[in-house]
C-alpha cells in the first residue's frame, strides 16, 4: 500500500473519523484483469424506487431493493471477486468470509452518487476504484448547516467507512469526465442476513 495511509486511531484533520484510505491496494495487473472481466457483467441502471439512476450495477451475495425496502438474496460473489474482495478485507482488517456482499457498479461520463448513507443492514464498507480518479464527498449537519470534506480516490485505491464516518456522515461521488468502475464491499450487521 501506498502512501496516505490513514491511522487506524482516525483520519486526519477534516476528514471523517473511521475513514481510512490507501492508494496501490490492487495493482494495476489485477486491476487490468477486472475491468477486463467488468466489461461481459449484466449491468442494470441503479433503481430508486422507480428512478433510474445514471450508473449501471450488478450485485452478489445481496441486492437492496428499494421498492421493498427490503435486503434480498443475489447470487454468490464470483471466483473471479475473490482476489478483489481478499485485498479489501486485508486492507480493513476483517477475515474475507466476513465480507457478503460485492457491488459492482459503471459510472459512464457525467455519473455520480448523490448524498446517501448505506442501507442499516450493512455494517462496514469497503470501496476499491478502477479506470480513472473519482471525488468522494461528506458531510453531515451541524446546528444551522453542514461540515464538509472531500477525498480524491485513485484508481487502484481502497477506502474504508466504518465507525462515525459510516453512521454519522453522508457522502457521495461526484460526476467523472471519463469511464469508472468500482466495487463495494460490505459487511452486514450482526443478525442481519441476505
């Protein structure tokens, strides 16, 4: 892992606290590799209760569905995930069987995330980047407004949202110029199953 390691006590000044961040966690063969495989996925435009957001995805081992409200059984994470999601545990500490869920979404030019806390069933989460650079922004309210950040993801690069900075702050991606992918891995909470 590279530098802008984040400590394990906390991130630093600004940033969220239980955010972590390392560039370099997958490298640029397996992550060659990915996108290779990323690109025969059966991708479907992300559904918000009937809105179809402007990225594609394809989940394993759980899929949301809004309309429902509900964490619904999906198909196991593939061979092919599971040097991708060994790499995430590593890096946040967890034993890879811990991790039940992989998302794998396609942000075309102009996609983006809104502002959004994951679903409560899912503990932590762990995202990997690929393809090109991506902003990451949070923020949560304070009195009369918001506190902010915001954090550049690499590809190749691995953050960590767990503790505050997965129950206390919002956060988002912002629209890219170019092609994206990425994976999100989640843990579920104890007791919580797909």
């Amino acid at each position: 892992m590279a530098a802008r390691q984040f400590d394990l006590f906390g991130a630093p000044a600004g940033l969220p606290e239980g955010l972590r961040y390392a560039e370099d966690v997958i490298s640029a063969d397996e992550a060659g590799r990915l996108v290779e495989a990323f690109a025969g996925l059966p991708f479907q435009a992300f559904d918000f209760h009937g809105f179809k957001g402007n990225r594609r995805i394809v989940s394993y081992g759980g899929r949301y569905d809004f309309s429902a409200s509900r964490l619904e059984a999906a198909e196991p994470i593939p061979d092919f995930l599971l040097p991708a999601r060994a790499a995430a545990a590593a890096f946040a500490g967890l034993e890879p069987e811990r991790i039940h869920h992989a998302m794998v979404t396609e942000y075309a030019p102009g996609a983006g995330i809104g502002w959004h806390r994951d679903r409560p069933e899912f503990d932590k989460v762990i995202g990997l980047s690929f393809v090109s650079p991506a902003t990451m922004r949070f923020r949560r309210r304070r009195d009369a407004g918001w506190e902010r950040a915001a954090l550049p993801l690499a590809p190749g690069s691995a953050y960590l949202l767990d503790g505050p900075a997965r129950q206390d702050w919002q956060h988002s991606i912002t629209p890219g110029e170019r092609l994206r992918y990425s994976v999100t891995f989640r843990t579920l909470r104890p007791g919580r199953r797909a």
